[in-house]
C-alpha cells in the first residue's frame, strides 16, 4: 500500500527547474523564485527565476515542436490527454496537498479542483476526435468550397494564482488536442502545481518542446520578447482586466489571437418568490468556493428588500460557523488570502463600507497569528457608494443591498463594466427567462451557484474579457479556418 503524502515528501518531488524542449533546466544565472506558503508566511521552496533570454529559448521550443505536433494523428493527441485526465485522478492527494501549501486553499477544495481540472483534459481529448471542415458546391455549380480547420501555432499562456491547475488544464488541454505548441508562465505565488502538471503530461507522453513552462518574478519581463516575436500566433491570459488590457494593447503588434478571461463582478439576485434556503446554499457556494478568491465568485449580493433580512441571516450562520485555519488541517473550511497585500485590500473595503453606514452580522476582522487569514464576512445595509459594490473584493465577504422591482434588480446588477457571470435565484419561470436576458454577462447560474462545467464555454461580455474556453467554443479559440477554391 503506497503511503500517504506527507508534506515533505511533495515538495521534495515537485520539478524545480524550468521546463524548455522536454529538459529540466535552471534560469540563466541560476537566480531562484520563493514560493511562500501563505497559511504561515514562511518559504515552502525556491523554483528557478526565468530570464527573458530563458523565455524566447522556450518559444524557440515551442517553434521547433510545432510541425511534428500539429502532424501527429488526432487518436494520439487524445490519448495522451487522456492518459493525463486518469493520472490526475490517480495522484490527486499528493498534487491536493501540493496545491493547499502553496496557494492555501482546504485539502477538499484542492481535490475539486483538480476534479474539475482533470475534466478539461476529458472533454478535450474528444474534441481532438471532433476537428472538422466541409465541402460543398458553389451556387454556380462550377466549382467547389473547401474548409478545413488547422492549428493556431505556438501559444503563450499566463495563468493565475487561484486555480493553479485548472486554468492550465483549461488552455493546456485544447491545446493540445488543437495541434497547438505552448509556453506556459504560471503566477509566481504558485508555480509548484504547473510543474507538477507538466511532469504529469511528460510521463503521459507528450513530446519534448510542446509543453514548455517558465517560471518567472518578472512577469512582464519575460512576457515581452514572447508576445512580440512574430513566431508566437496566440496569448491566452486568465487575471485582472488591468493587466488583461496591457497584454491587448501587447499583442496588437503582431495581430495575435488572443483570449481574456479577465475580472468579475458577480451580482447574486434574490428575489422575493425565491427558496431562500436554496438561495443560501447556492450563496454558499457562489461566494465561499476558494475562499471567494475566484472570477466567479458572488460579489455583491442585491436581494429583495421583503426578505434581506431573513436571507442576510441565514447567511451569516452559514457563513460565521466556517472553520478558519491552514488548508491542510481536515476540519479547516476557509484558508488563508494568498498574500499580504490581498489580505489588506479586503480589509480595506470592508472598513470602506462599514464606515459608509453598513452593519456587519458576522466577520469582520483578519485572523489571529500567523498567515494571511480574514474571517468570513457579512455585511447588510450597504450602501450603493461602498467601493465594495463596484470593486472586485477577492476575498471571503458577501455585501448585501436591496432593491423592490425587477427593473431595480437589473440595473444594478449590470451596473459595472465587468460582465463575466450572474446568479439568480427565483422560482418564477417567466421572471427567470427575462432577467437571463436582460443580464449582461456572459454566464448565469440559474437557481444554482456553480456555473464552471469543462463541457460549457467559458467567459464574458465588457471589460470581463474576450474567448471562451471549454465546451465546444474552447477548441476552435485554437484552430485556424483554412478556405480552399477548387476549380472543377
């Protein structure tokens, strides 16, 4: 019987080093990355700190790869990503309690990411089965129409701190079943869960140089040469809309294809004929899944003003009896915020809305000792100017506002440039279907609070971003429309 992980064991493990055409590799100058575990504060490990020099040797990887990979059979691609998809379920405490060090996250929330995580290879490796053109006669009959699809080409992919697995897998997977090269450039926070991945995808076979990963402090630094060489044909970024915005106006240089899963403001509507029960248990969900640090996360909660007081209650229990410690202890509910200066910012906006007029029903507060912990917190009678109802807070705390008429509830629901999801809680058919299509985002979960599914496209409308990933839309954000004019 193979023994349990212990954590000692995992990070004595996990590759180090930079991953460029299939070798295990230092930085150039041998500079080194700590990675911190934010339960404590203190120095888990050191990773290698890429150079822009080390960037554009993994492009030239990734370039040298692409021909043979986008050759390689479709049945091949498949299987290699299914291969991965069973691997990730095999190793899943050792790369769980991986994750919950580095990023913070409970031991359960780490394995249901990379249950969530591992489905993107699932569904991909299908996809790669599914790649299709047409043929067809001209309306003039005197020749023929051609359409095939192709791979894109070498990718570049910067994927956050919050789901250090599943945002790779969810470009890593289409990728791959696309014919597509890659250079990956995980969040410095946590690189350790990319690494662990790639080595996961080496041993399910995936050739040298198409799957190259740069672990980087320098984010911009070693960004640019990659995203402004003209060999690079596509950036996919999951982050803020700030940076998001910076890496547009980047990519315009080489007209690169790009996708953006950026910020969100997630409004949770609760109206008056809702199952308040099922409202909290979606809340609980909406809001709590990653300690609210997600894109998706409920952030401002505008619930009718007959039955606030009651929902805000039943929430705050909820919410008030979570267990608060490091994510590696089994009775621990909610972990730590990743850093210090995350940490601060909800606080601040906190502060921000309790010195506006709003009351808080339980929370509050930063945890006590060491690490980056902030209790879960809810706050009612916030007022419409509290930086936290225009802000995305990243943080465990629900702010709740009322509103009395539907057209109150869409206008401020849509009151923000971000459009990524909504969640709307209301037993009245004909109401849902208007709200759904009034709404302005590009994701709503109806009378549930998880909208994320690898087999549904993934993304949003304004300043949330551009894409989709998963579901039949992700795989053709990776191909290429190739239109041949056949003279017969």
């Amino acid at each position: 019987m193979t023994s349990a992980p212990t954590e000692q064991s995992v990070l004595t493990a996990v590759p180090k080093q930079l991953l460029i055409g299939g070798q295990w590799r230092d930085a150039t100058g041998g500079a080194t990355l700590p990675v911190e575990d934010p339960a404590t504060g203190l120095t888990l490990c050191e990773v290698a700190d890429a150079t822009p020099a080390d960037a554009l040797a993994a492009l030239d990887a990734a370039v040298a790869a692409q021909a043979g990979w986008a050759a390689t059979p479709p049945n091949e691609r498949s299987e290699i990503l299914h291969r991965a998809f069973l691997a990730l379920g095999e190793r899943s405490e050792e790369l769980a309690l991986l994750m919950t060090l580095e990023m913070g996250k409970s031991i359960a929330e780490s394995k249901g990411e990379l249950a969530y995580a591992a489905e993107f290879f699932r569904w991909f490796s299908g996809e790669a089965l599914r790649l299709d053109g047409y043929y067809k006669t001209t309306g003039n009959g005197a020749s023929r129409v051609l359409v095939m699809r192709q791979p894109v080409g070498p990718c570049y992919f910067i994927t956050p701190w919050n789901f250090p697995n599943a945002m790779g897998t969810r470009k890593i997977g289409p990728a791959i079943a696309a014919g597509c090269t890659m250079v990956v450039k995980p969040a410095q926070q946590t690189p350790l869960s990319m690494l662990a991945l790639a080595e996961v995808l080496e041993e399910c076979g995936l050739p040298p140089g198409v799957l190259n990963v740069i672990t980087a402090t320098a984010s911009g630094a070693v960004s640019e040469p990659i995203i402004g060489d003209p060999r690079l044909r596509k950036l996919s970024f999951t982050g803020s809309t700030g940076v998001g915005k910076k890496l547009i106006a980047q990519a315009a240089d080489q007209v690169l294809r790009v996708s953006m899963e950026l910020g969100g403001n997630a409004p949770f509507l609760v109206f008056a004929d809702a199952d308040l029960d099922a409202a909290v248990d979606g809340a609980m969900l909406a809001k709590m899944r990653n300690m609210g640090e997600a894109c998706t996360s409920a952030n401002r909660f505008h619930v009718h003003e007959s039955v606030a007081q009651e929902f805000g209650e039943k929430l705050a229990a909820r919410m008030g009896a979570m267990t608060l410690g490091r994510g590696t202890e089994a009775e621990v509910e909610v972990g730590p915020i990743i850093d210090a200066t995350q940490r601060d910012k909800v606080a601040a906006l906190v502060e921000d809305a309790v010195a506006k007029g709003a009351k808080c029903l339980t929370g509050g507060k930063q945890g006590d000792g060491a690490g980056y912990f902030y209790e879960p917190t809810v706050l009612v009678e916030v007022p419409e100017d509290a930086r936290l109802l225009g802000e995305e807070i990243f943080g465990p705390v629900a702010p709740i506002a009322t509103f009395t008429t539907d057209a109150e509830a869409i206008a401020a629901a849509n009151k923000t440039e971000y459009g990524l999801v909504a969640y709307v809680f209301t037993k009245d058919l004909s109401r849902a279907f208007r709200i759904c299509e009034a709404l302005e985002t590009g994701m709503i979960g109806l009378n549930q609070g998880i909208v994320s599914n690898a087999g549904a496209p993934f993304g949003g409308v304004k300043q949330s971003g551009t894409g989709r990933e998963g579901g039949n839309e992700g795989i053709a954000e990776y191909l290429d429309t190739k239109y041949v004019a056949i003279n017969v």
